[in-house]
C-alpha cells in the first residue's frame, strides 16, 4: 500500500517526543506484533531488535501497541511483522514500507499516535502498474496540481487545550476522475454532521493518498466518519461496509496528535476483462508469416472495441535452442531476457529499406501466408532478410544515442547472450558443455569474445541490433497498451532450457542433474516432465535472488502485470532425475522424506523389495506375450527364480528408450515402438518407495503406488504402513516447509517490480498454496473444467472468489468448442448440471452455447475474466468452419509439440471491421458491470447502452432457449 505515516518535516530539536504505535490485528497463541524501522531505535531494520508491541482488548478487536522516545525532527521508514517469541518473522506487511517524520510544532514530552491498519497483499493490488499507470492513468496530473496548489498547512497546536486532539485523516484512494474531490463526513460537527457541503475536504499528498487535518474536542468522541468522493456535477459516492469509529480516552494521558492512516477508500470492487492470446498467433496484413510485436497495437484497438482491459500473451523470450520447430515451446528460454527475433517486424527496421528487399519481404509474406505457422520458416526469413538491413544500417544505429543508451542498460545480459548465439551457431549445437574451453563461461572469456576487435564481431553486433530493434518495437506497442487503458500482461515460465545462456553464465543456479516437472494431474495422468533443471534456491538466497529480481525487473519494461507459470513451484517443485523421460517418479523439493528408521519403526525392513522395480515372470509374459523372453534377454538379467531386474546399461527411461531404439533397427521387435516403450517403462516404474539418489537412508513413497504391482503383492501390514506415510508425505508433513520456501522467495519476485502478479495454480494444490497466495496479494487462476473444490465435476463462476482470474479454457487444454464436442456424455452432464436442462445438448458448441459460458464467467465475482480468443470466435458461426480440435494450442501430453496454431484464422484488421462480433463481446462486457476502457469509434454505436437493455439483450440465451435450440442472432 501507499506510505500511510506523518508528512510534515520539524525544525531539529534536542527535545523528546513520545511515539506512540496502534495497530489492531488477531494473532494466533505464541505469536507478537513488532515494528522495526529504518533508524536504529526502531532497529535499523533488524527484526531482532525492533520494538515489541503489547495486545489490549478494546470491544471485539486486539490492539498491539507500543511506545518509544524520539528527539524531534525524527523521521523513519517503518514496517510491522508478525513474530514469534524468539523474534522470527512469520508474517511481513505487504507493499511499500511506510514514512514517519514529526509534525510541525510538535513540543516536548507530547504524544504523537500513528494508528495503522495491517497491509494486506491485496491492499496493495491498486498501486500496482495495471491500475496506477494503465487503468486508472489520469488525463489530468495530479502531483503538477500538488505542486501547485497551496501546500496543507499544519493546524493550530492544541497544547494548552487538553480537551482537544489534532487528528489527520490519511486514505488512499488511487482512482480519481479530474474534477472529483475526497472527503471525509462524519457525525463531528468537524466533519459535517453527515452533509457534505460541510465536510472535511481532504488534499492530495502524493502517492495516491489524500489527507486533511482537524482539531476535534472532547465532546466530539466517539466519532463515526467515512470517506466519499463528490464529482463536479455533485454526484456523491461513499464508501461501502459500515462507519468507521474513532475513540479517544481523555480520562488518561491522550494524545495531542492521532494520525489516522485508514488503508484504501472502500469502493465497490474493480472488475475487468481481457483476451488471452500467443504472440505467434496474431496475424495482421503486414506481418511476415508470425505474428509480431507491432501487431499488439492492432489488437489493443481491438481489445478496446471490444471493451477488455488486458491484452495477455504467453512468453515472448528467445527459444532458439535447437534451430528446429521444437524452439515453438515458448516456455523453454534460451535466455530470460533476450526476446524472441521471430517477432521482429523487418519492415521498421530502416526507413530506408531497399527496393529489391521491399519485394523480398512481401515475396517472404505471400510465402508464408499459411494456415499454421512455419517456425523454421519465418525465423530463417526473418534473420535473413534482418542480416542484410544489418549490413547497411548497422553503423548508423550503434552510433546513435538510443542504442548506446540500450546497450548500456542491458550489456549485463546482452553480452553472454550475443556470445551464446555466437558459440552456439560455430559448434553447431546449444549444449554448452560440448564448446571445449568454452563449456565453462568466465567474464574473461566473455570480453574476448564480445571484443570490438575480434574477427567476429559483426555476428556479436547482429544480434545486439536484433534485441534492439526488438526492444523499441515491443517498447513502441507496450507504451500504446497503455495510453489506451489496456493492460498487457505477461508471462513468467517457471523453467530455462538446460541448454541455455542462464545455465552457462550461472550454473550455480541450477541442478543440472534434475529435471523439473508435474505430478499427475488433469492434464496428463503419467505425470509431465519438462526437461528443465530445477533451481538451487539456496544457492540463489545468497544474493537474495537477484537473478530473478533481475527477470521481474527487465519484464517490466513492457507489461504492467504477468502470469507466474506453476507457481506451486515456488512452494515446492516436482524433481525428476535427469535420466527420466516421464513425469511419474518424481519427488518435491524440497520435501522432508521417509527415513530409514522411521520405516523400520514401522515394520518395514526389505528395502529392495520396495525401491527395486518388481518384476515378474508372469508380468512380462501378461505385458509381451510371445514376444517376452526376447525382451527379456534384450533388456533384463533373472537374478533369482521368475524375479528379473534391469541390466545396468538399460536400468533408466533414457537406456530404455535407446537401446529399445537399438533393438527396432535390428528388426528383433515386431511391435510398435511406442507400446514397447510404455510397458518397459511401467516395469521400471514399479516400484512402491523412490530411493534418494543423494541419500541412500531416504526414501519418498511413489507416486499413486497403489496402482502398481509391487504395492498389491505387499502384506496387509506392509500396505497399510505404506498407504499412512503416502498421504503423510503428500498431505501433511510438508505444509509449513512448503508455505515458509513460498514466502521466502514470492515476495521477492513482487517487490521487484511494480506489476500485478497473477499465478497459475491448476493441478495438485496443497493447502498452503491459496492462504499464501491471499495474504501476498497474488491473483489465483480458475478454470471451470479443472475445479479446486472437492466433489465438483465443474466450477461454479459465481462462487469464485475476488482474487481470482477466470477463464473456459487456456492454452493447455483444449478450446471450449473442443471440449464440448470431444465427450458426449461429460457434455450432457453440464448441460444437466450447469444450463440446467434436461433435454440432450447440441452436438456443437453453437454461439448459443458459446454466450452461455462466457456470461457465466464474465458475470462472476472475479477481478478478471480473461478469455482466449479462440473462445470468443465461437461466438459468431463464420470461425466456426474449422475442427474445434485444431484449436488447441498446446498438448501438456507430448513434450515435442508443435506450437503453430494461428489463434487468429482472420487478420486483426478484419476483426477491427467485425461490428457484430464486437457488439456481442462489448455488450457480454458491459452488461455484466465490470470495467472497459473508453472507445472512440462512435460508428460501431456502442456508447451509452443502458444496464437494463444489456440485460434483456443477454435474456436471450437463457437455458430454456439452449435447451430448445432456438436460433439466435448473433
């Protein structure tokens, strides 16, 4: 939240004066509140030895209070925690740290009272850069009108007075339309006996705070108030929730000033829209083959047609690791700060581009012009056609003062990537560790590389012209985004390339022997394994994570809010070994394991028995049939009767695969490679506990062990030992481990920017995760397939929480179309169950239907709905002609899927001149009371329609009308 404290500056004074701190706040037994602050009598931010606060009783609330002695002209940053009785934090204030300093005239010995409220994650939600600088931007400036306005003057002391108390009244209200004015009313004579043209009108201090000053008596206590704003035509707006109450106690030794900072005005909750796309899936009339940067200024004027105020992309850094279409994953970064030259529009490299490359660049777009994207294709182009802009641009551009101004900004990073992509195109590969004397990065190595003199550098100079030009292209449309009220959001992936610059400039960071991934969950049931090394974050504390704040910090140089990819990673990662190909036989991490004597204390002595996978004779007969003794001498050694092992040179998935590879070749294998696969794979997996590879005493319980055969053949005992440590492990054991890892790490990531966090948190949630994510302030995701309430087959919008985005669908799962025609009987469920029809649904998703599932969530309680656009096509018939399956972005099943997908089959020009289509989502936006930008295109007729009219219009796709499939204009 905003700074809440004193404002006004003192002449120095050897004088004291009583500092009096009071906050309320419900703790929990054995828990303190502290305040600690940037001068040493406040501890000089040393939680150890800052001052102790002691609860009281007043009513139904407990205040913690404390007082010190301070010289005048004192002035402190300050902060609150909650500790435990040794002093460890267990709960920090969220947002900025508050300022304290001495009002003017304050005399020796009197008491000055800060009475602050707790700041919530969520309280800070206003001031970030979404709202501040994009949703509520001013066309007016209100620290110039500061300026020049009168400054506040302090009122009179009321030393002689002790009847009476200055009290300031400080709320921060950061949306304020030009004209409006803040005030307090109350039931004080001060404060305007509840009318407003007598109320105290409040100033503007600065970072969105508004504050005024009164001298109040005695007589006026207790006092009811609250805040309100009043237009220029004098429309009144008060705050919402009951009056808020000041008690003073004259009978003992009261303050003389009470500076009553009261948190954020209480307005009706702020709720938006947005749509949610990938930048390769834009397509515009200039753009070659891809989408490109410049095109987000084409569908920011689309999103504010159609009244979104968010425009969301998946992540747009350079992916370049292979050379191939596998570099379509956009999670897999060859570098966390280099963008991505695929969405270099060549056309504004130059003004003065020559004629023969002009018609190369349109030759290049009719080429490309296809129906999914060409990857190789418009990245060799692209490159191609850049390199030879480079050749005759290249002097100009590294001598002018913007790029030198961009190099010096940015050469910590640009430096080893520009050397990366050098290395990694001479060696013919991106696994650093086959670049010789080069494996191993050093910053002397790196300047020799990067030197100005090397024979070379005109590659190293191609590729910072690139990241330049990406630079001001992508600057040029996030600086659009906002002067037209439309958030761009992006997106923070939870893992690198293991061949990638981060991996070789910091190969501390990571533990390159792991691989990261998901457990199973709804998007795949053998588990995911991404191929990421999973991240040292011991190793990364040491500098309190400045390789991510640096992440956080270069992201926010063009959005104001973004996705924080699997933030269950943040609690805790699934750890695979680096030899895995699947996901299933993983741990967490960090994790507290099952020791070996807390297994032998429970009975359990054969551990082999229950680490080894357990392999039969009769299984592999079950498995391969005739075939299964030639598996058997190929790939297993019988080291007793009918039990088989693994041979040492195919015990892994990553041997299987190849000597199964092997074998194929040799044609001794007659069935599909793919099955032969899974049913080896399965015999490795069969096992009941995962030996630590670091630990050979730890042990964690397999994952879903009941379903293999090697639990099943286990004694009763065995199995109900086994069953009570497996829910422990996953359900219990771990929460408060995992809850202090998240609030170690998440608040770093938030304070290092000013964006609005939001976090993906599908899949297998702990409990820790949402009460985390509440008091951090971060925004959780919801998606109605995938709900996180037990016994539900389907979410229910209208439950869903404030601090929620909603969506139908996303890029890892299939469109809303897909998913309603791919399964019969789940899609007669919902009808039954959420339309509330009995009748059989459509076969297809009709725009009918489409509107249905869209109102539900755009009516929701949720802060945003954010709908891709493949969803919102589905509202008119005419992008409707393809199968709904060739919708799909992503298929989290398949590591090396292709991401092509045009999510635009129609230019974003076209789209723009779709009235009908913009008229049906404006009016889906409108009609449901959340927020959208103003829009300037008066001939699509879509200002003023009344709430009322919205809401007959939206009648029309009731469920009785689904149900009888009657048709509907759309």
């Amino acid at each position: 939240m905003a700074n809440l404290g004193l404002l006004y500056g003192s002449k120095t004074s050897n004088s004291s004066v009583i500092v009096s701190f009071r906050i309320p706040y419900f703790t929990h037994w054995g828990q303190q509140i502290l305040v600690c602050g940037s001068e040493r009598v406040l501890g000089a931010w040393n939680v150890k030895k800052g001052l102790l606060l002691k609860p009281s009783h007043e009513g139904d609330e407990l205040i913690w209070s404390g007082t010190l002695s301070v010289p005048a002209g004192f002035n402190s940053e300050y902060s609150y925690y909650v500790v435990d009785d040794e002093k460890n934090v267990l709960r920090s204030e969220a947002g900025k740290t508050r300022k304290m300093s001495l009002p003017n005239g304050v005399r020796i010995g009197q008491l000055v009272e800060l009475r602050d409220l707790w700041q919530a994650g969520s309280d800070d939600l206003p001031l970030r850069s979404a709202f501040k600088n994009v949703i509520f931007r001013k066309s007016w400036n209100l620290e110039a009108e500061r300026r020049v306005e009168k400054p506040l003057e302090p009122v009179q002391n009321p030393s002689d007075d002790k009847d009476s108390v200055v009290v300031q009244f400080r709320v921060c209200c950061p949306n304020v339309e030009q004209g409006t004015s803040i005030y307090v009313i109350g039931s004080s004579s001060k404060l305007g006996k509840w009318k407003i043209e007598d109320a105290l009108k409040l100033s503007y201090a600065g970072e969105s705070v508004w504050l005024a000053e009164s001298v109040l008596t005695k007589d006026d206590f207790p006092i009811k108030y609250r805040y309100c704003k009043s237009d220029k035509a004098k429309n009144i707006a008060v705050e919402t929730g009951g009056n808020r109450e000041l008690l003073v106690d004259f009978s003992t030794s009261q303050p003389k000033y009470i500076v009553l900072s009261d948190g954020l005005m209480r307005e009706m909750p702020w709720r938006g829209a947005g749509v949610a796309l990938p930048m390769f899936s834009i397509r515009s009339e200039a753009d070659v083959g891809v989408g490109e940067f410049l095109d987000l200024k084409l569908l920011v004027d689309w999103a504010v047609q159609s009244g979104f105020h968010l425009v969301q992309l998946l992540p747009i850094n350079d992916t370049s690791v292979h050379g191939m279409w596998w570099d379509s994953y956009p999670y897999s970064s060859l570098s966390v700060f280099a963008l991505h030259p695929l969405y270099l529009r060549v056309q504004a490299l130059s003004e003065n581009i020559s004629e023969d490359i002009k018609q190369e660049i349109q030759r290049t777009r009719e080429h490309l012009d296809g129906k999914v994207v060409d990857y190789e294709g418009a990245m060799a182009a692209k490159l191609s056609i850049a390199k030879k802009i480079y050749s005759v641009e290249k002097k100009t551009v590294f001598n002018s003062v913007a790029y030198q101004n961009f190099f010096s900004e940015n050469q910590d990073w640009l430096k080893p990537y520009a050397a990366f992509c050098f290395l990694r195109d001479f060696f013919e590969t991106s696994d650093h560790s086959q670049w010789g004397r080069f494996s191993h990065f050093s910053e002397d190595k790196l300047e020799k590389l990067v030197s100005i003199d090397s024979i070379h550098y005109d590659i190293i100079g191609f590729h910072y012209y690139i990241q330049f030009h990406l630079h001001i292209q992508l600057s040029e449309a996030s600086e659009y985004a906002r002067a037209k009220g439309v958030v761009l959001k992006g997106d923070l992936p939870i893992g690198v390339d293991r061949n990638s610059v981060d991996t070789w400039v910091y190969p501390s960071l990571f533990r390159m022997n792991t691989s990261t991934g998901a457990p199973p969950d709804y998007f795949d049931k053998n588990g995911q394994n991404w191929g990421f090394p999973t991240y040292n974050w011991e190793e990364m504390s040491k500098d309190n994570y400045a390789w991510w704040r640096n992440r956080l910090t270069q992201m926010a140089k063009y959005f104001t809010a973004y996705r924080i990819d699997h933030i269950l990673g943040f609690f805790r990662i699934w750890e695979l070994p680096e030899h895995s190909l699947t996901g299933l036989c993983g741990k967490f991490r960090p994790s507290i394991p099952l020791s070996q004597e807390e297994l032998e204390k429970e009975g359990l002595w054969d551990f082999n028995r229950l680490s080894r996978p357990y392999i039969r004779q009769q299984m592999l007969q079950e498995k391969f049939g005739s075939s299964w003794t030639i598996i058997a001498s190929s790939f297993l050694d019988e080291y007793q009767k009918d039990h088989y092992e693994f041979k040492e040179e195919c015990n892994t998935e990553k041997k299987i695969a190849s000597k199964l590879k092997s074998c194929l070749e040799k044609s001794i294998l007659l069935e599909s490679e793919e099955k032969l696969r899974r049913n080896l794979f399965d015999l490795l997996q069969n096992v009941v506990l995962i030996r630590d590879p670091e630990d050979s005493k730890s042990f964690y319980p397999r994952f879903n062990l009941e379903d293999t055969s090697s639990f099943n053949d286990l004694d009763n005992h065995s199995k109900d030992v086994m069953k009570k440590l497996y829910y422990d492990y996953y359900f219990q054991r771990q929460e408060t481990m995992w809850r202090q890892n998240a609030l170690k790490t998440l608040p770093v990531l938030m304070n290092s920017s000013d964006m609005l966090a939001c976090g993906e948190d599908l899949g297998m949630i702990p409990s820790c995760v949402h009460p985390v994510m509440q008091e951090l302030g971060l925004i959780g995701l919801r998606i109605q397939r995938m709900p996180n309430e037990p016994g539900l087959e389907f979410g229910i919008p209208s439950q869903y929480s404030y601090m929620t985005v909603n969506a139908p669908s996303c890029h890892d799962c299939s469109t809303l179309r897909a998913w309603w025609e791919e399964d019969e009987e789940r899609r007669s469920r919902y009808f039954k169950t959420v339309v509330g029809a009995d009748v059989a649904p459509p076969d297809r998703c009709t725009p009918e239907i489409a509107h249905f599932v869209l109102r539900q969530h755009v009516e929701s309680p949720s802060m945003w709905s954010i709908f891709p656009l493949q969803d919102l096509l589905a509202l008119k018939e005419e992008y409707t002609t393809r199968p709904a399956v060739e919708e799909t972005i992503n298929d989290p099943t398949n590591p090396k899927h292709y991401w092509r997908f045009p999510g635009v089959h129609v230019t974003i020009e076209s789209l723009l001149k779709d009235r009908e289509l913009v008229s049906v989502i404006k009016g889906l936006v409108r009609s449901s009371g959340r927020s959208y930008p103003p829009s300037q295109d008066d001939e699509l007729q879509l200002e003023k329609p009344s709430i009322e009219n919205g809401k007959k219009e939206e009648a029309q796709f009731t469920a009785s009308k689904l149900a009888n499939k009657e048709a509907v204009t759309v």
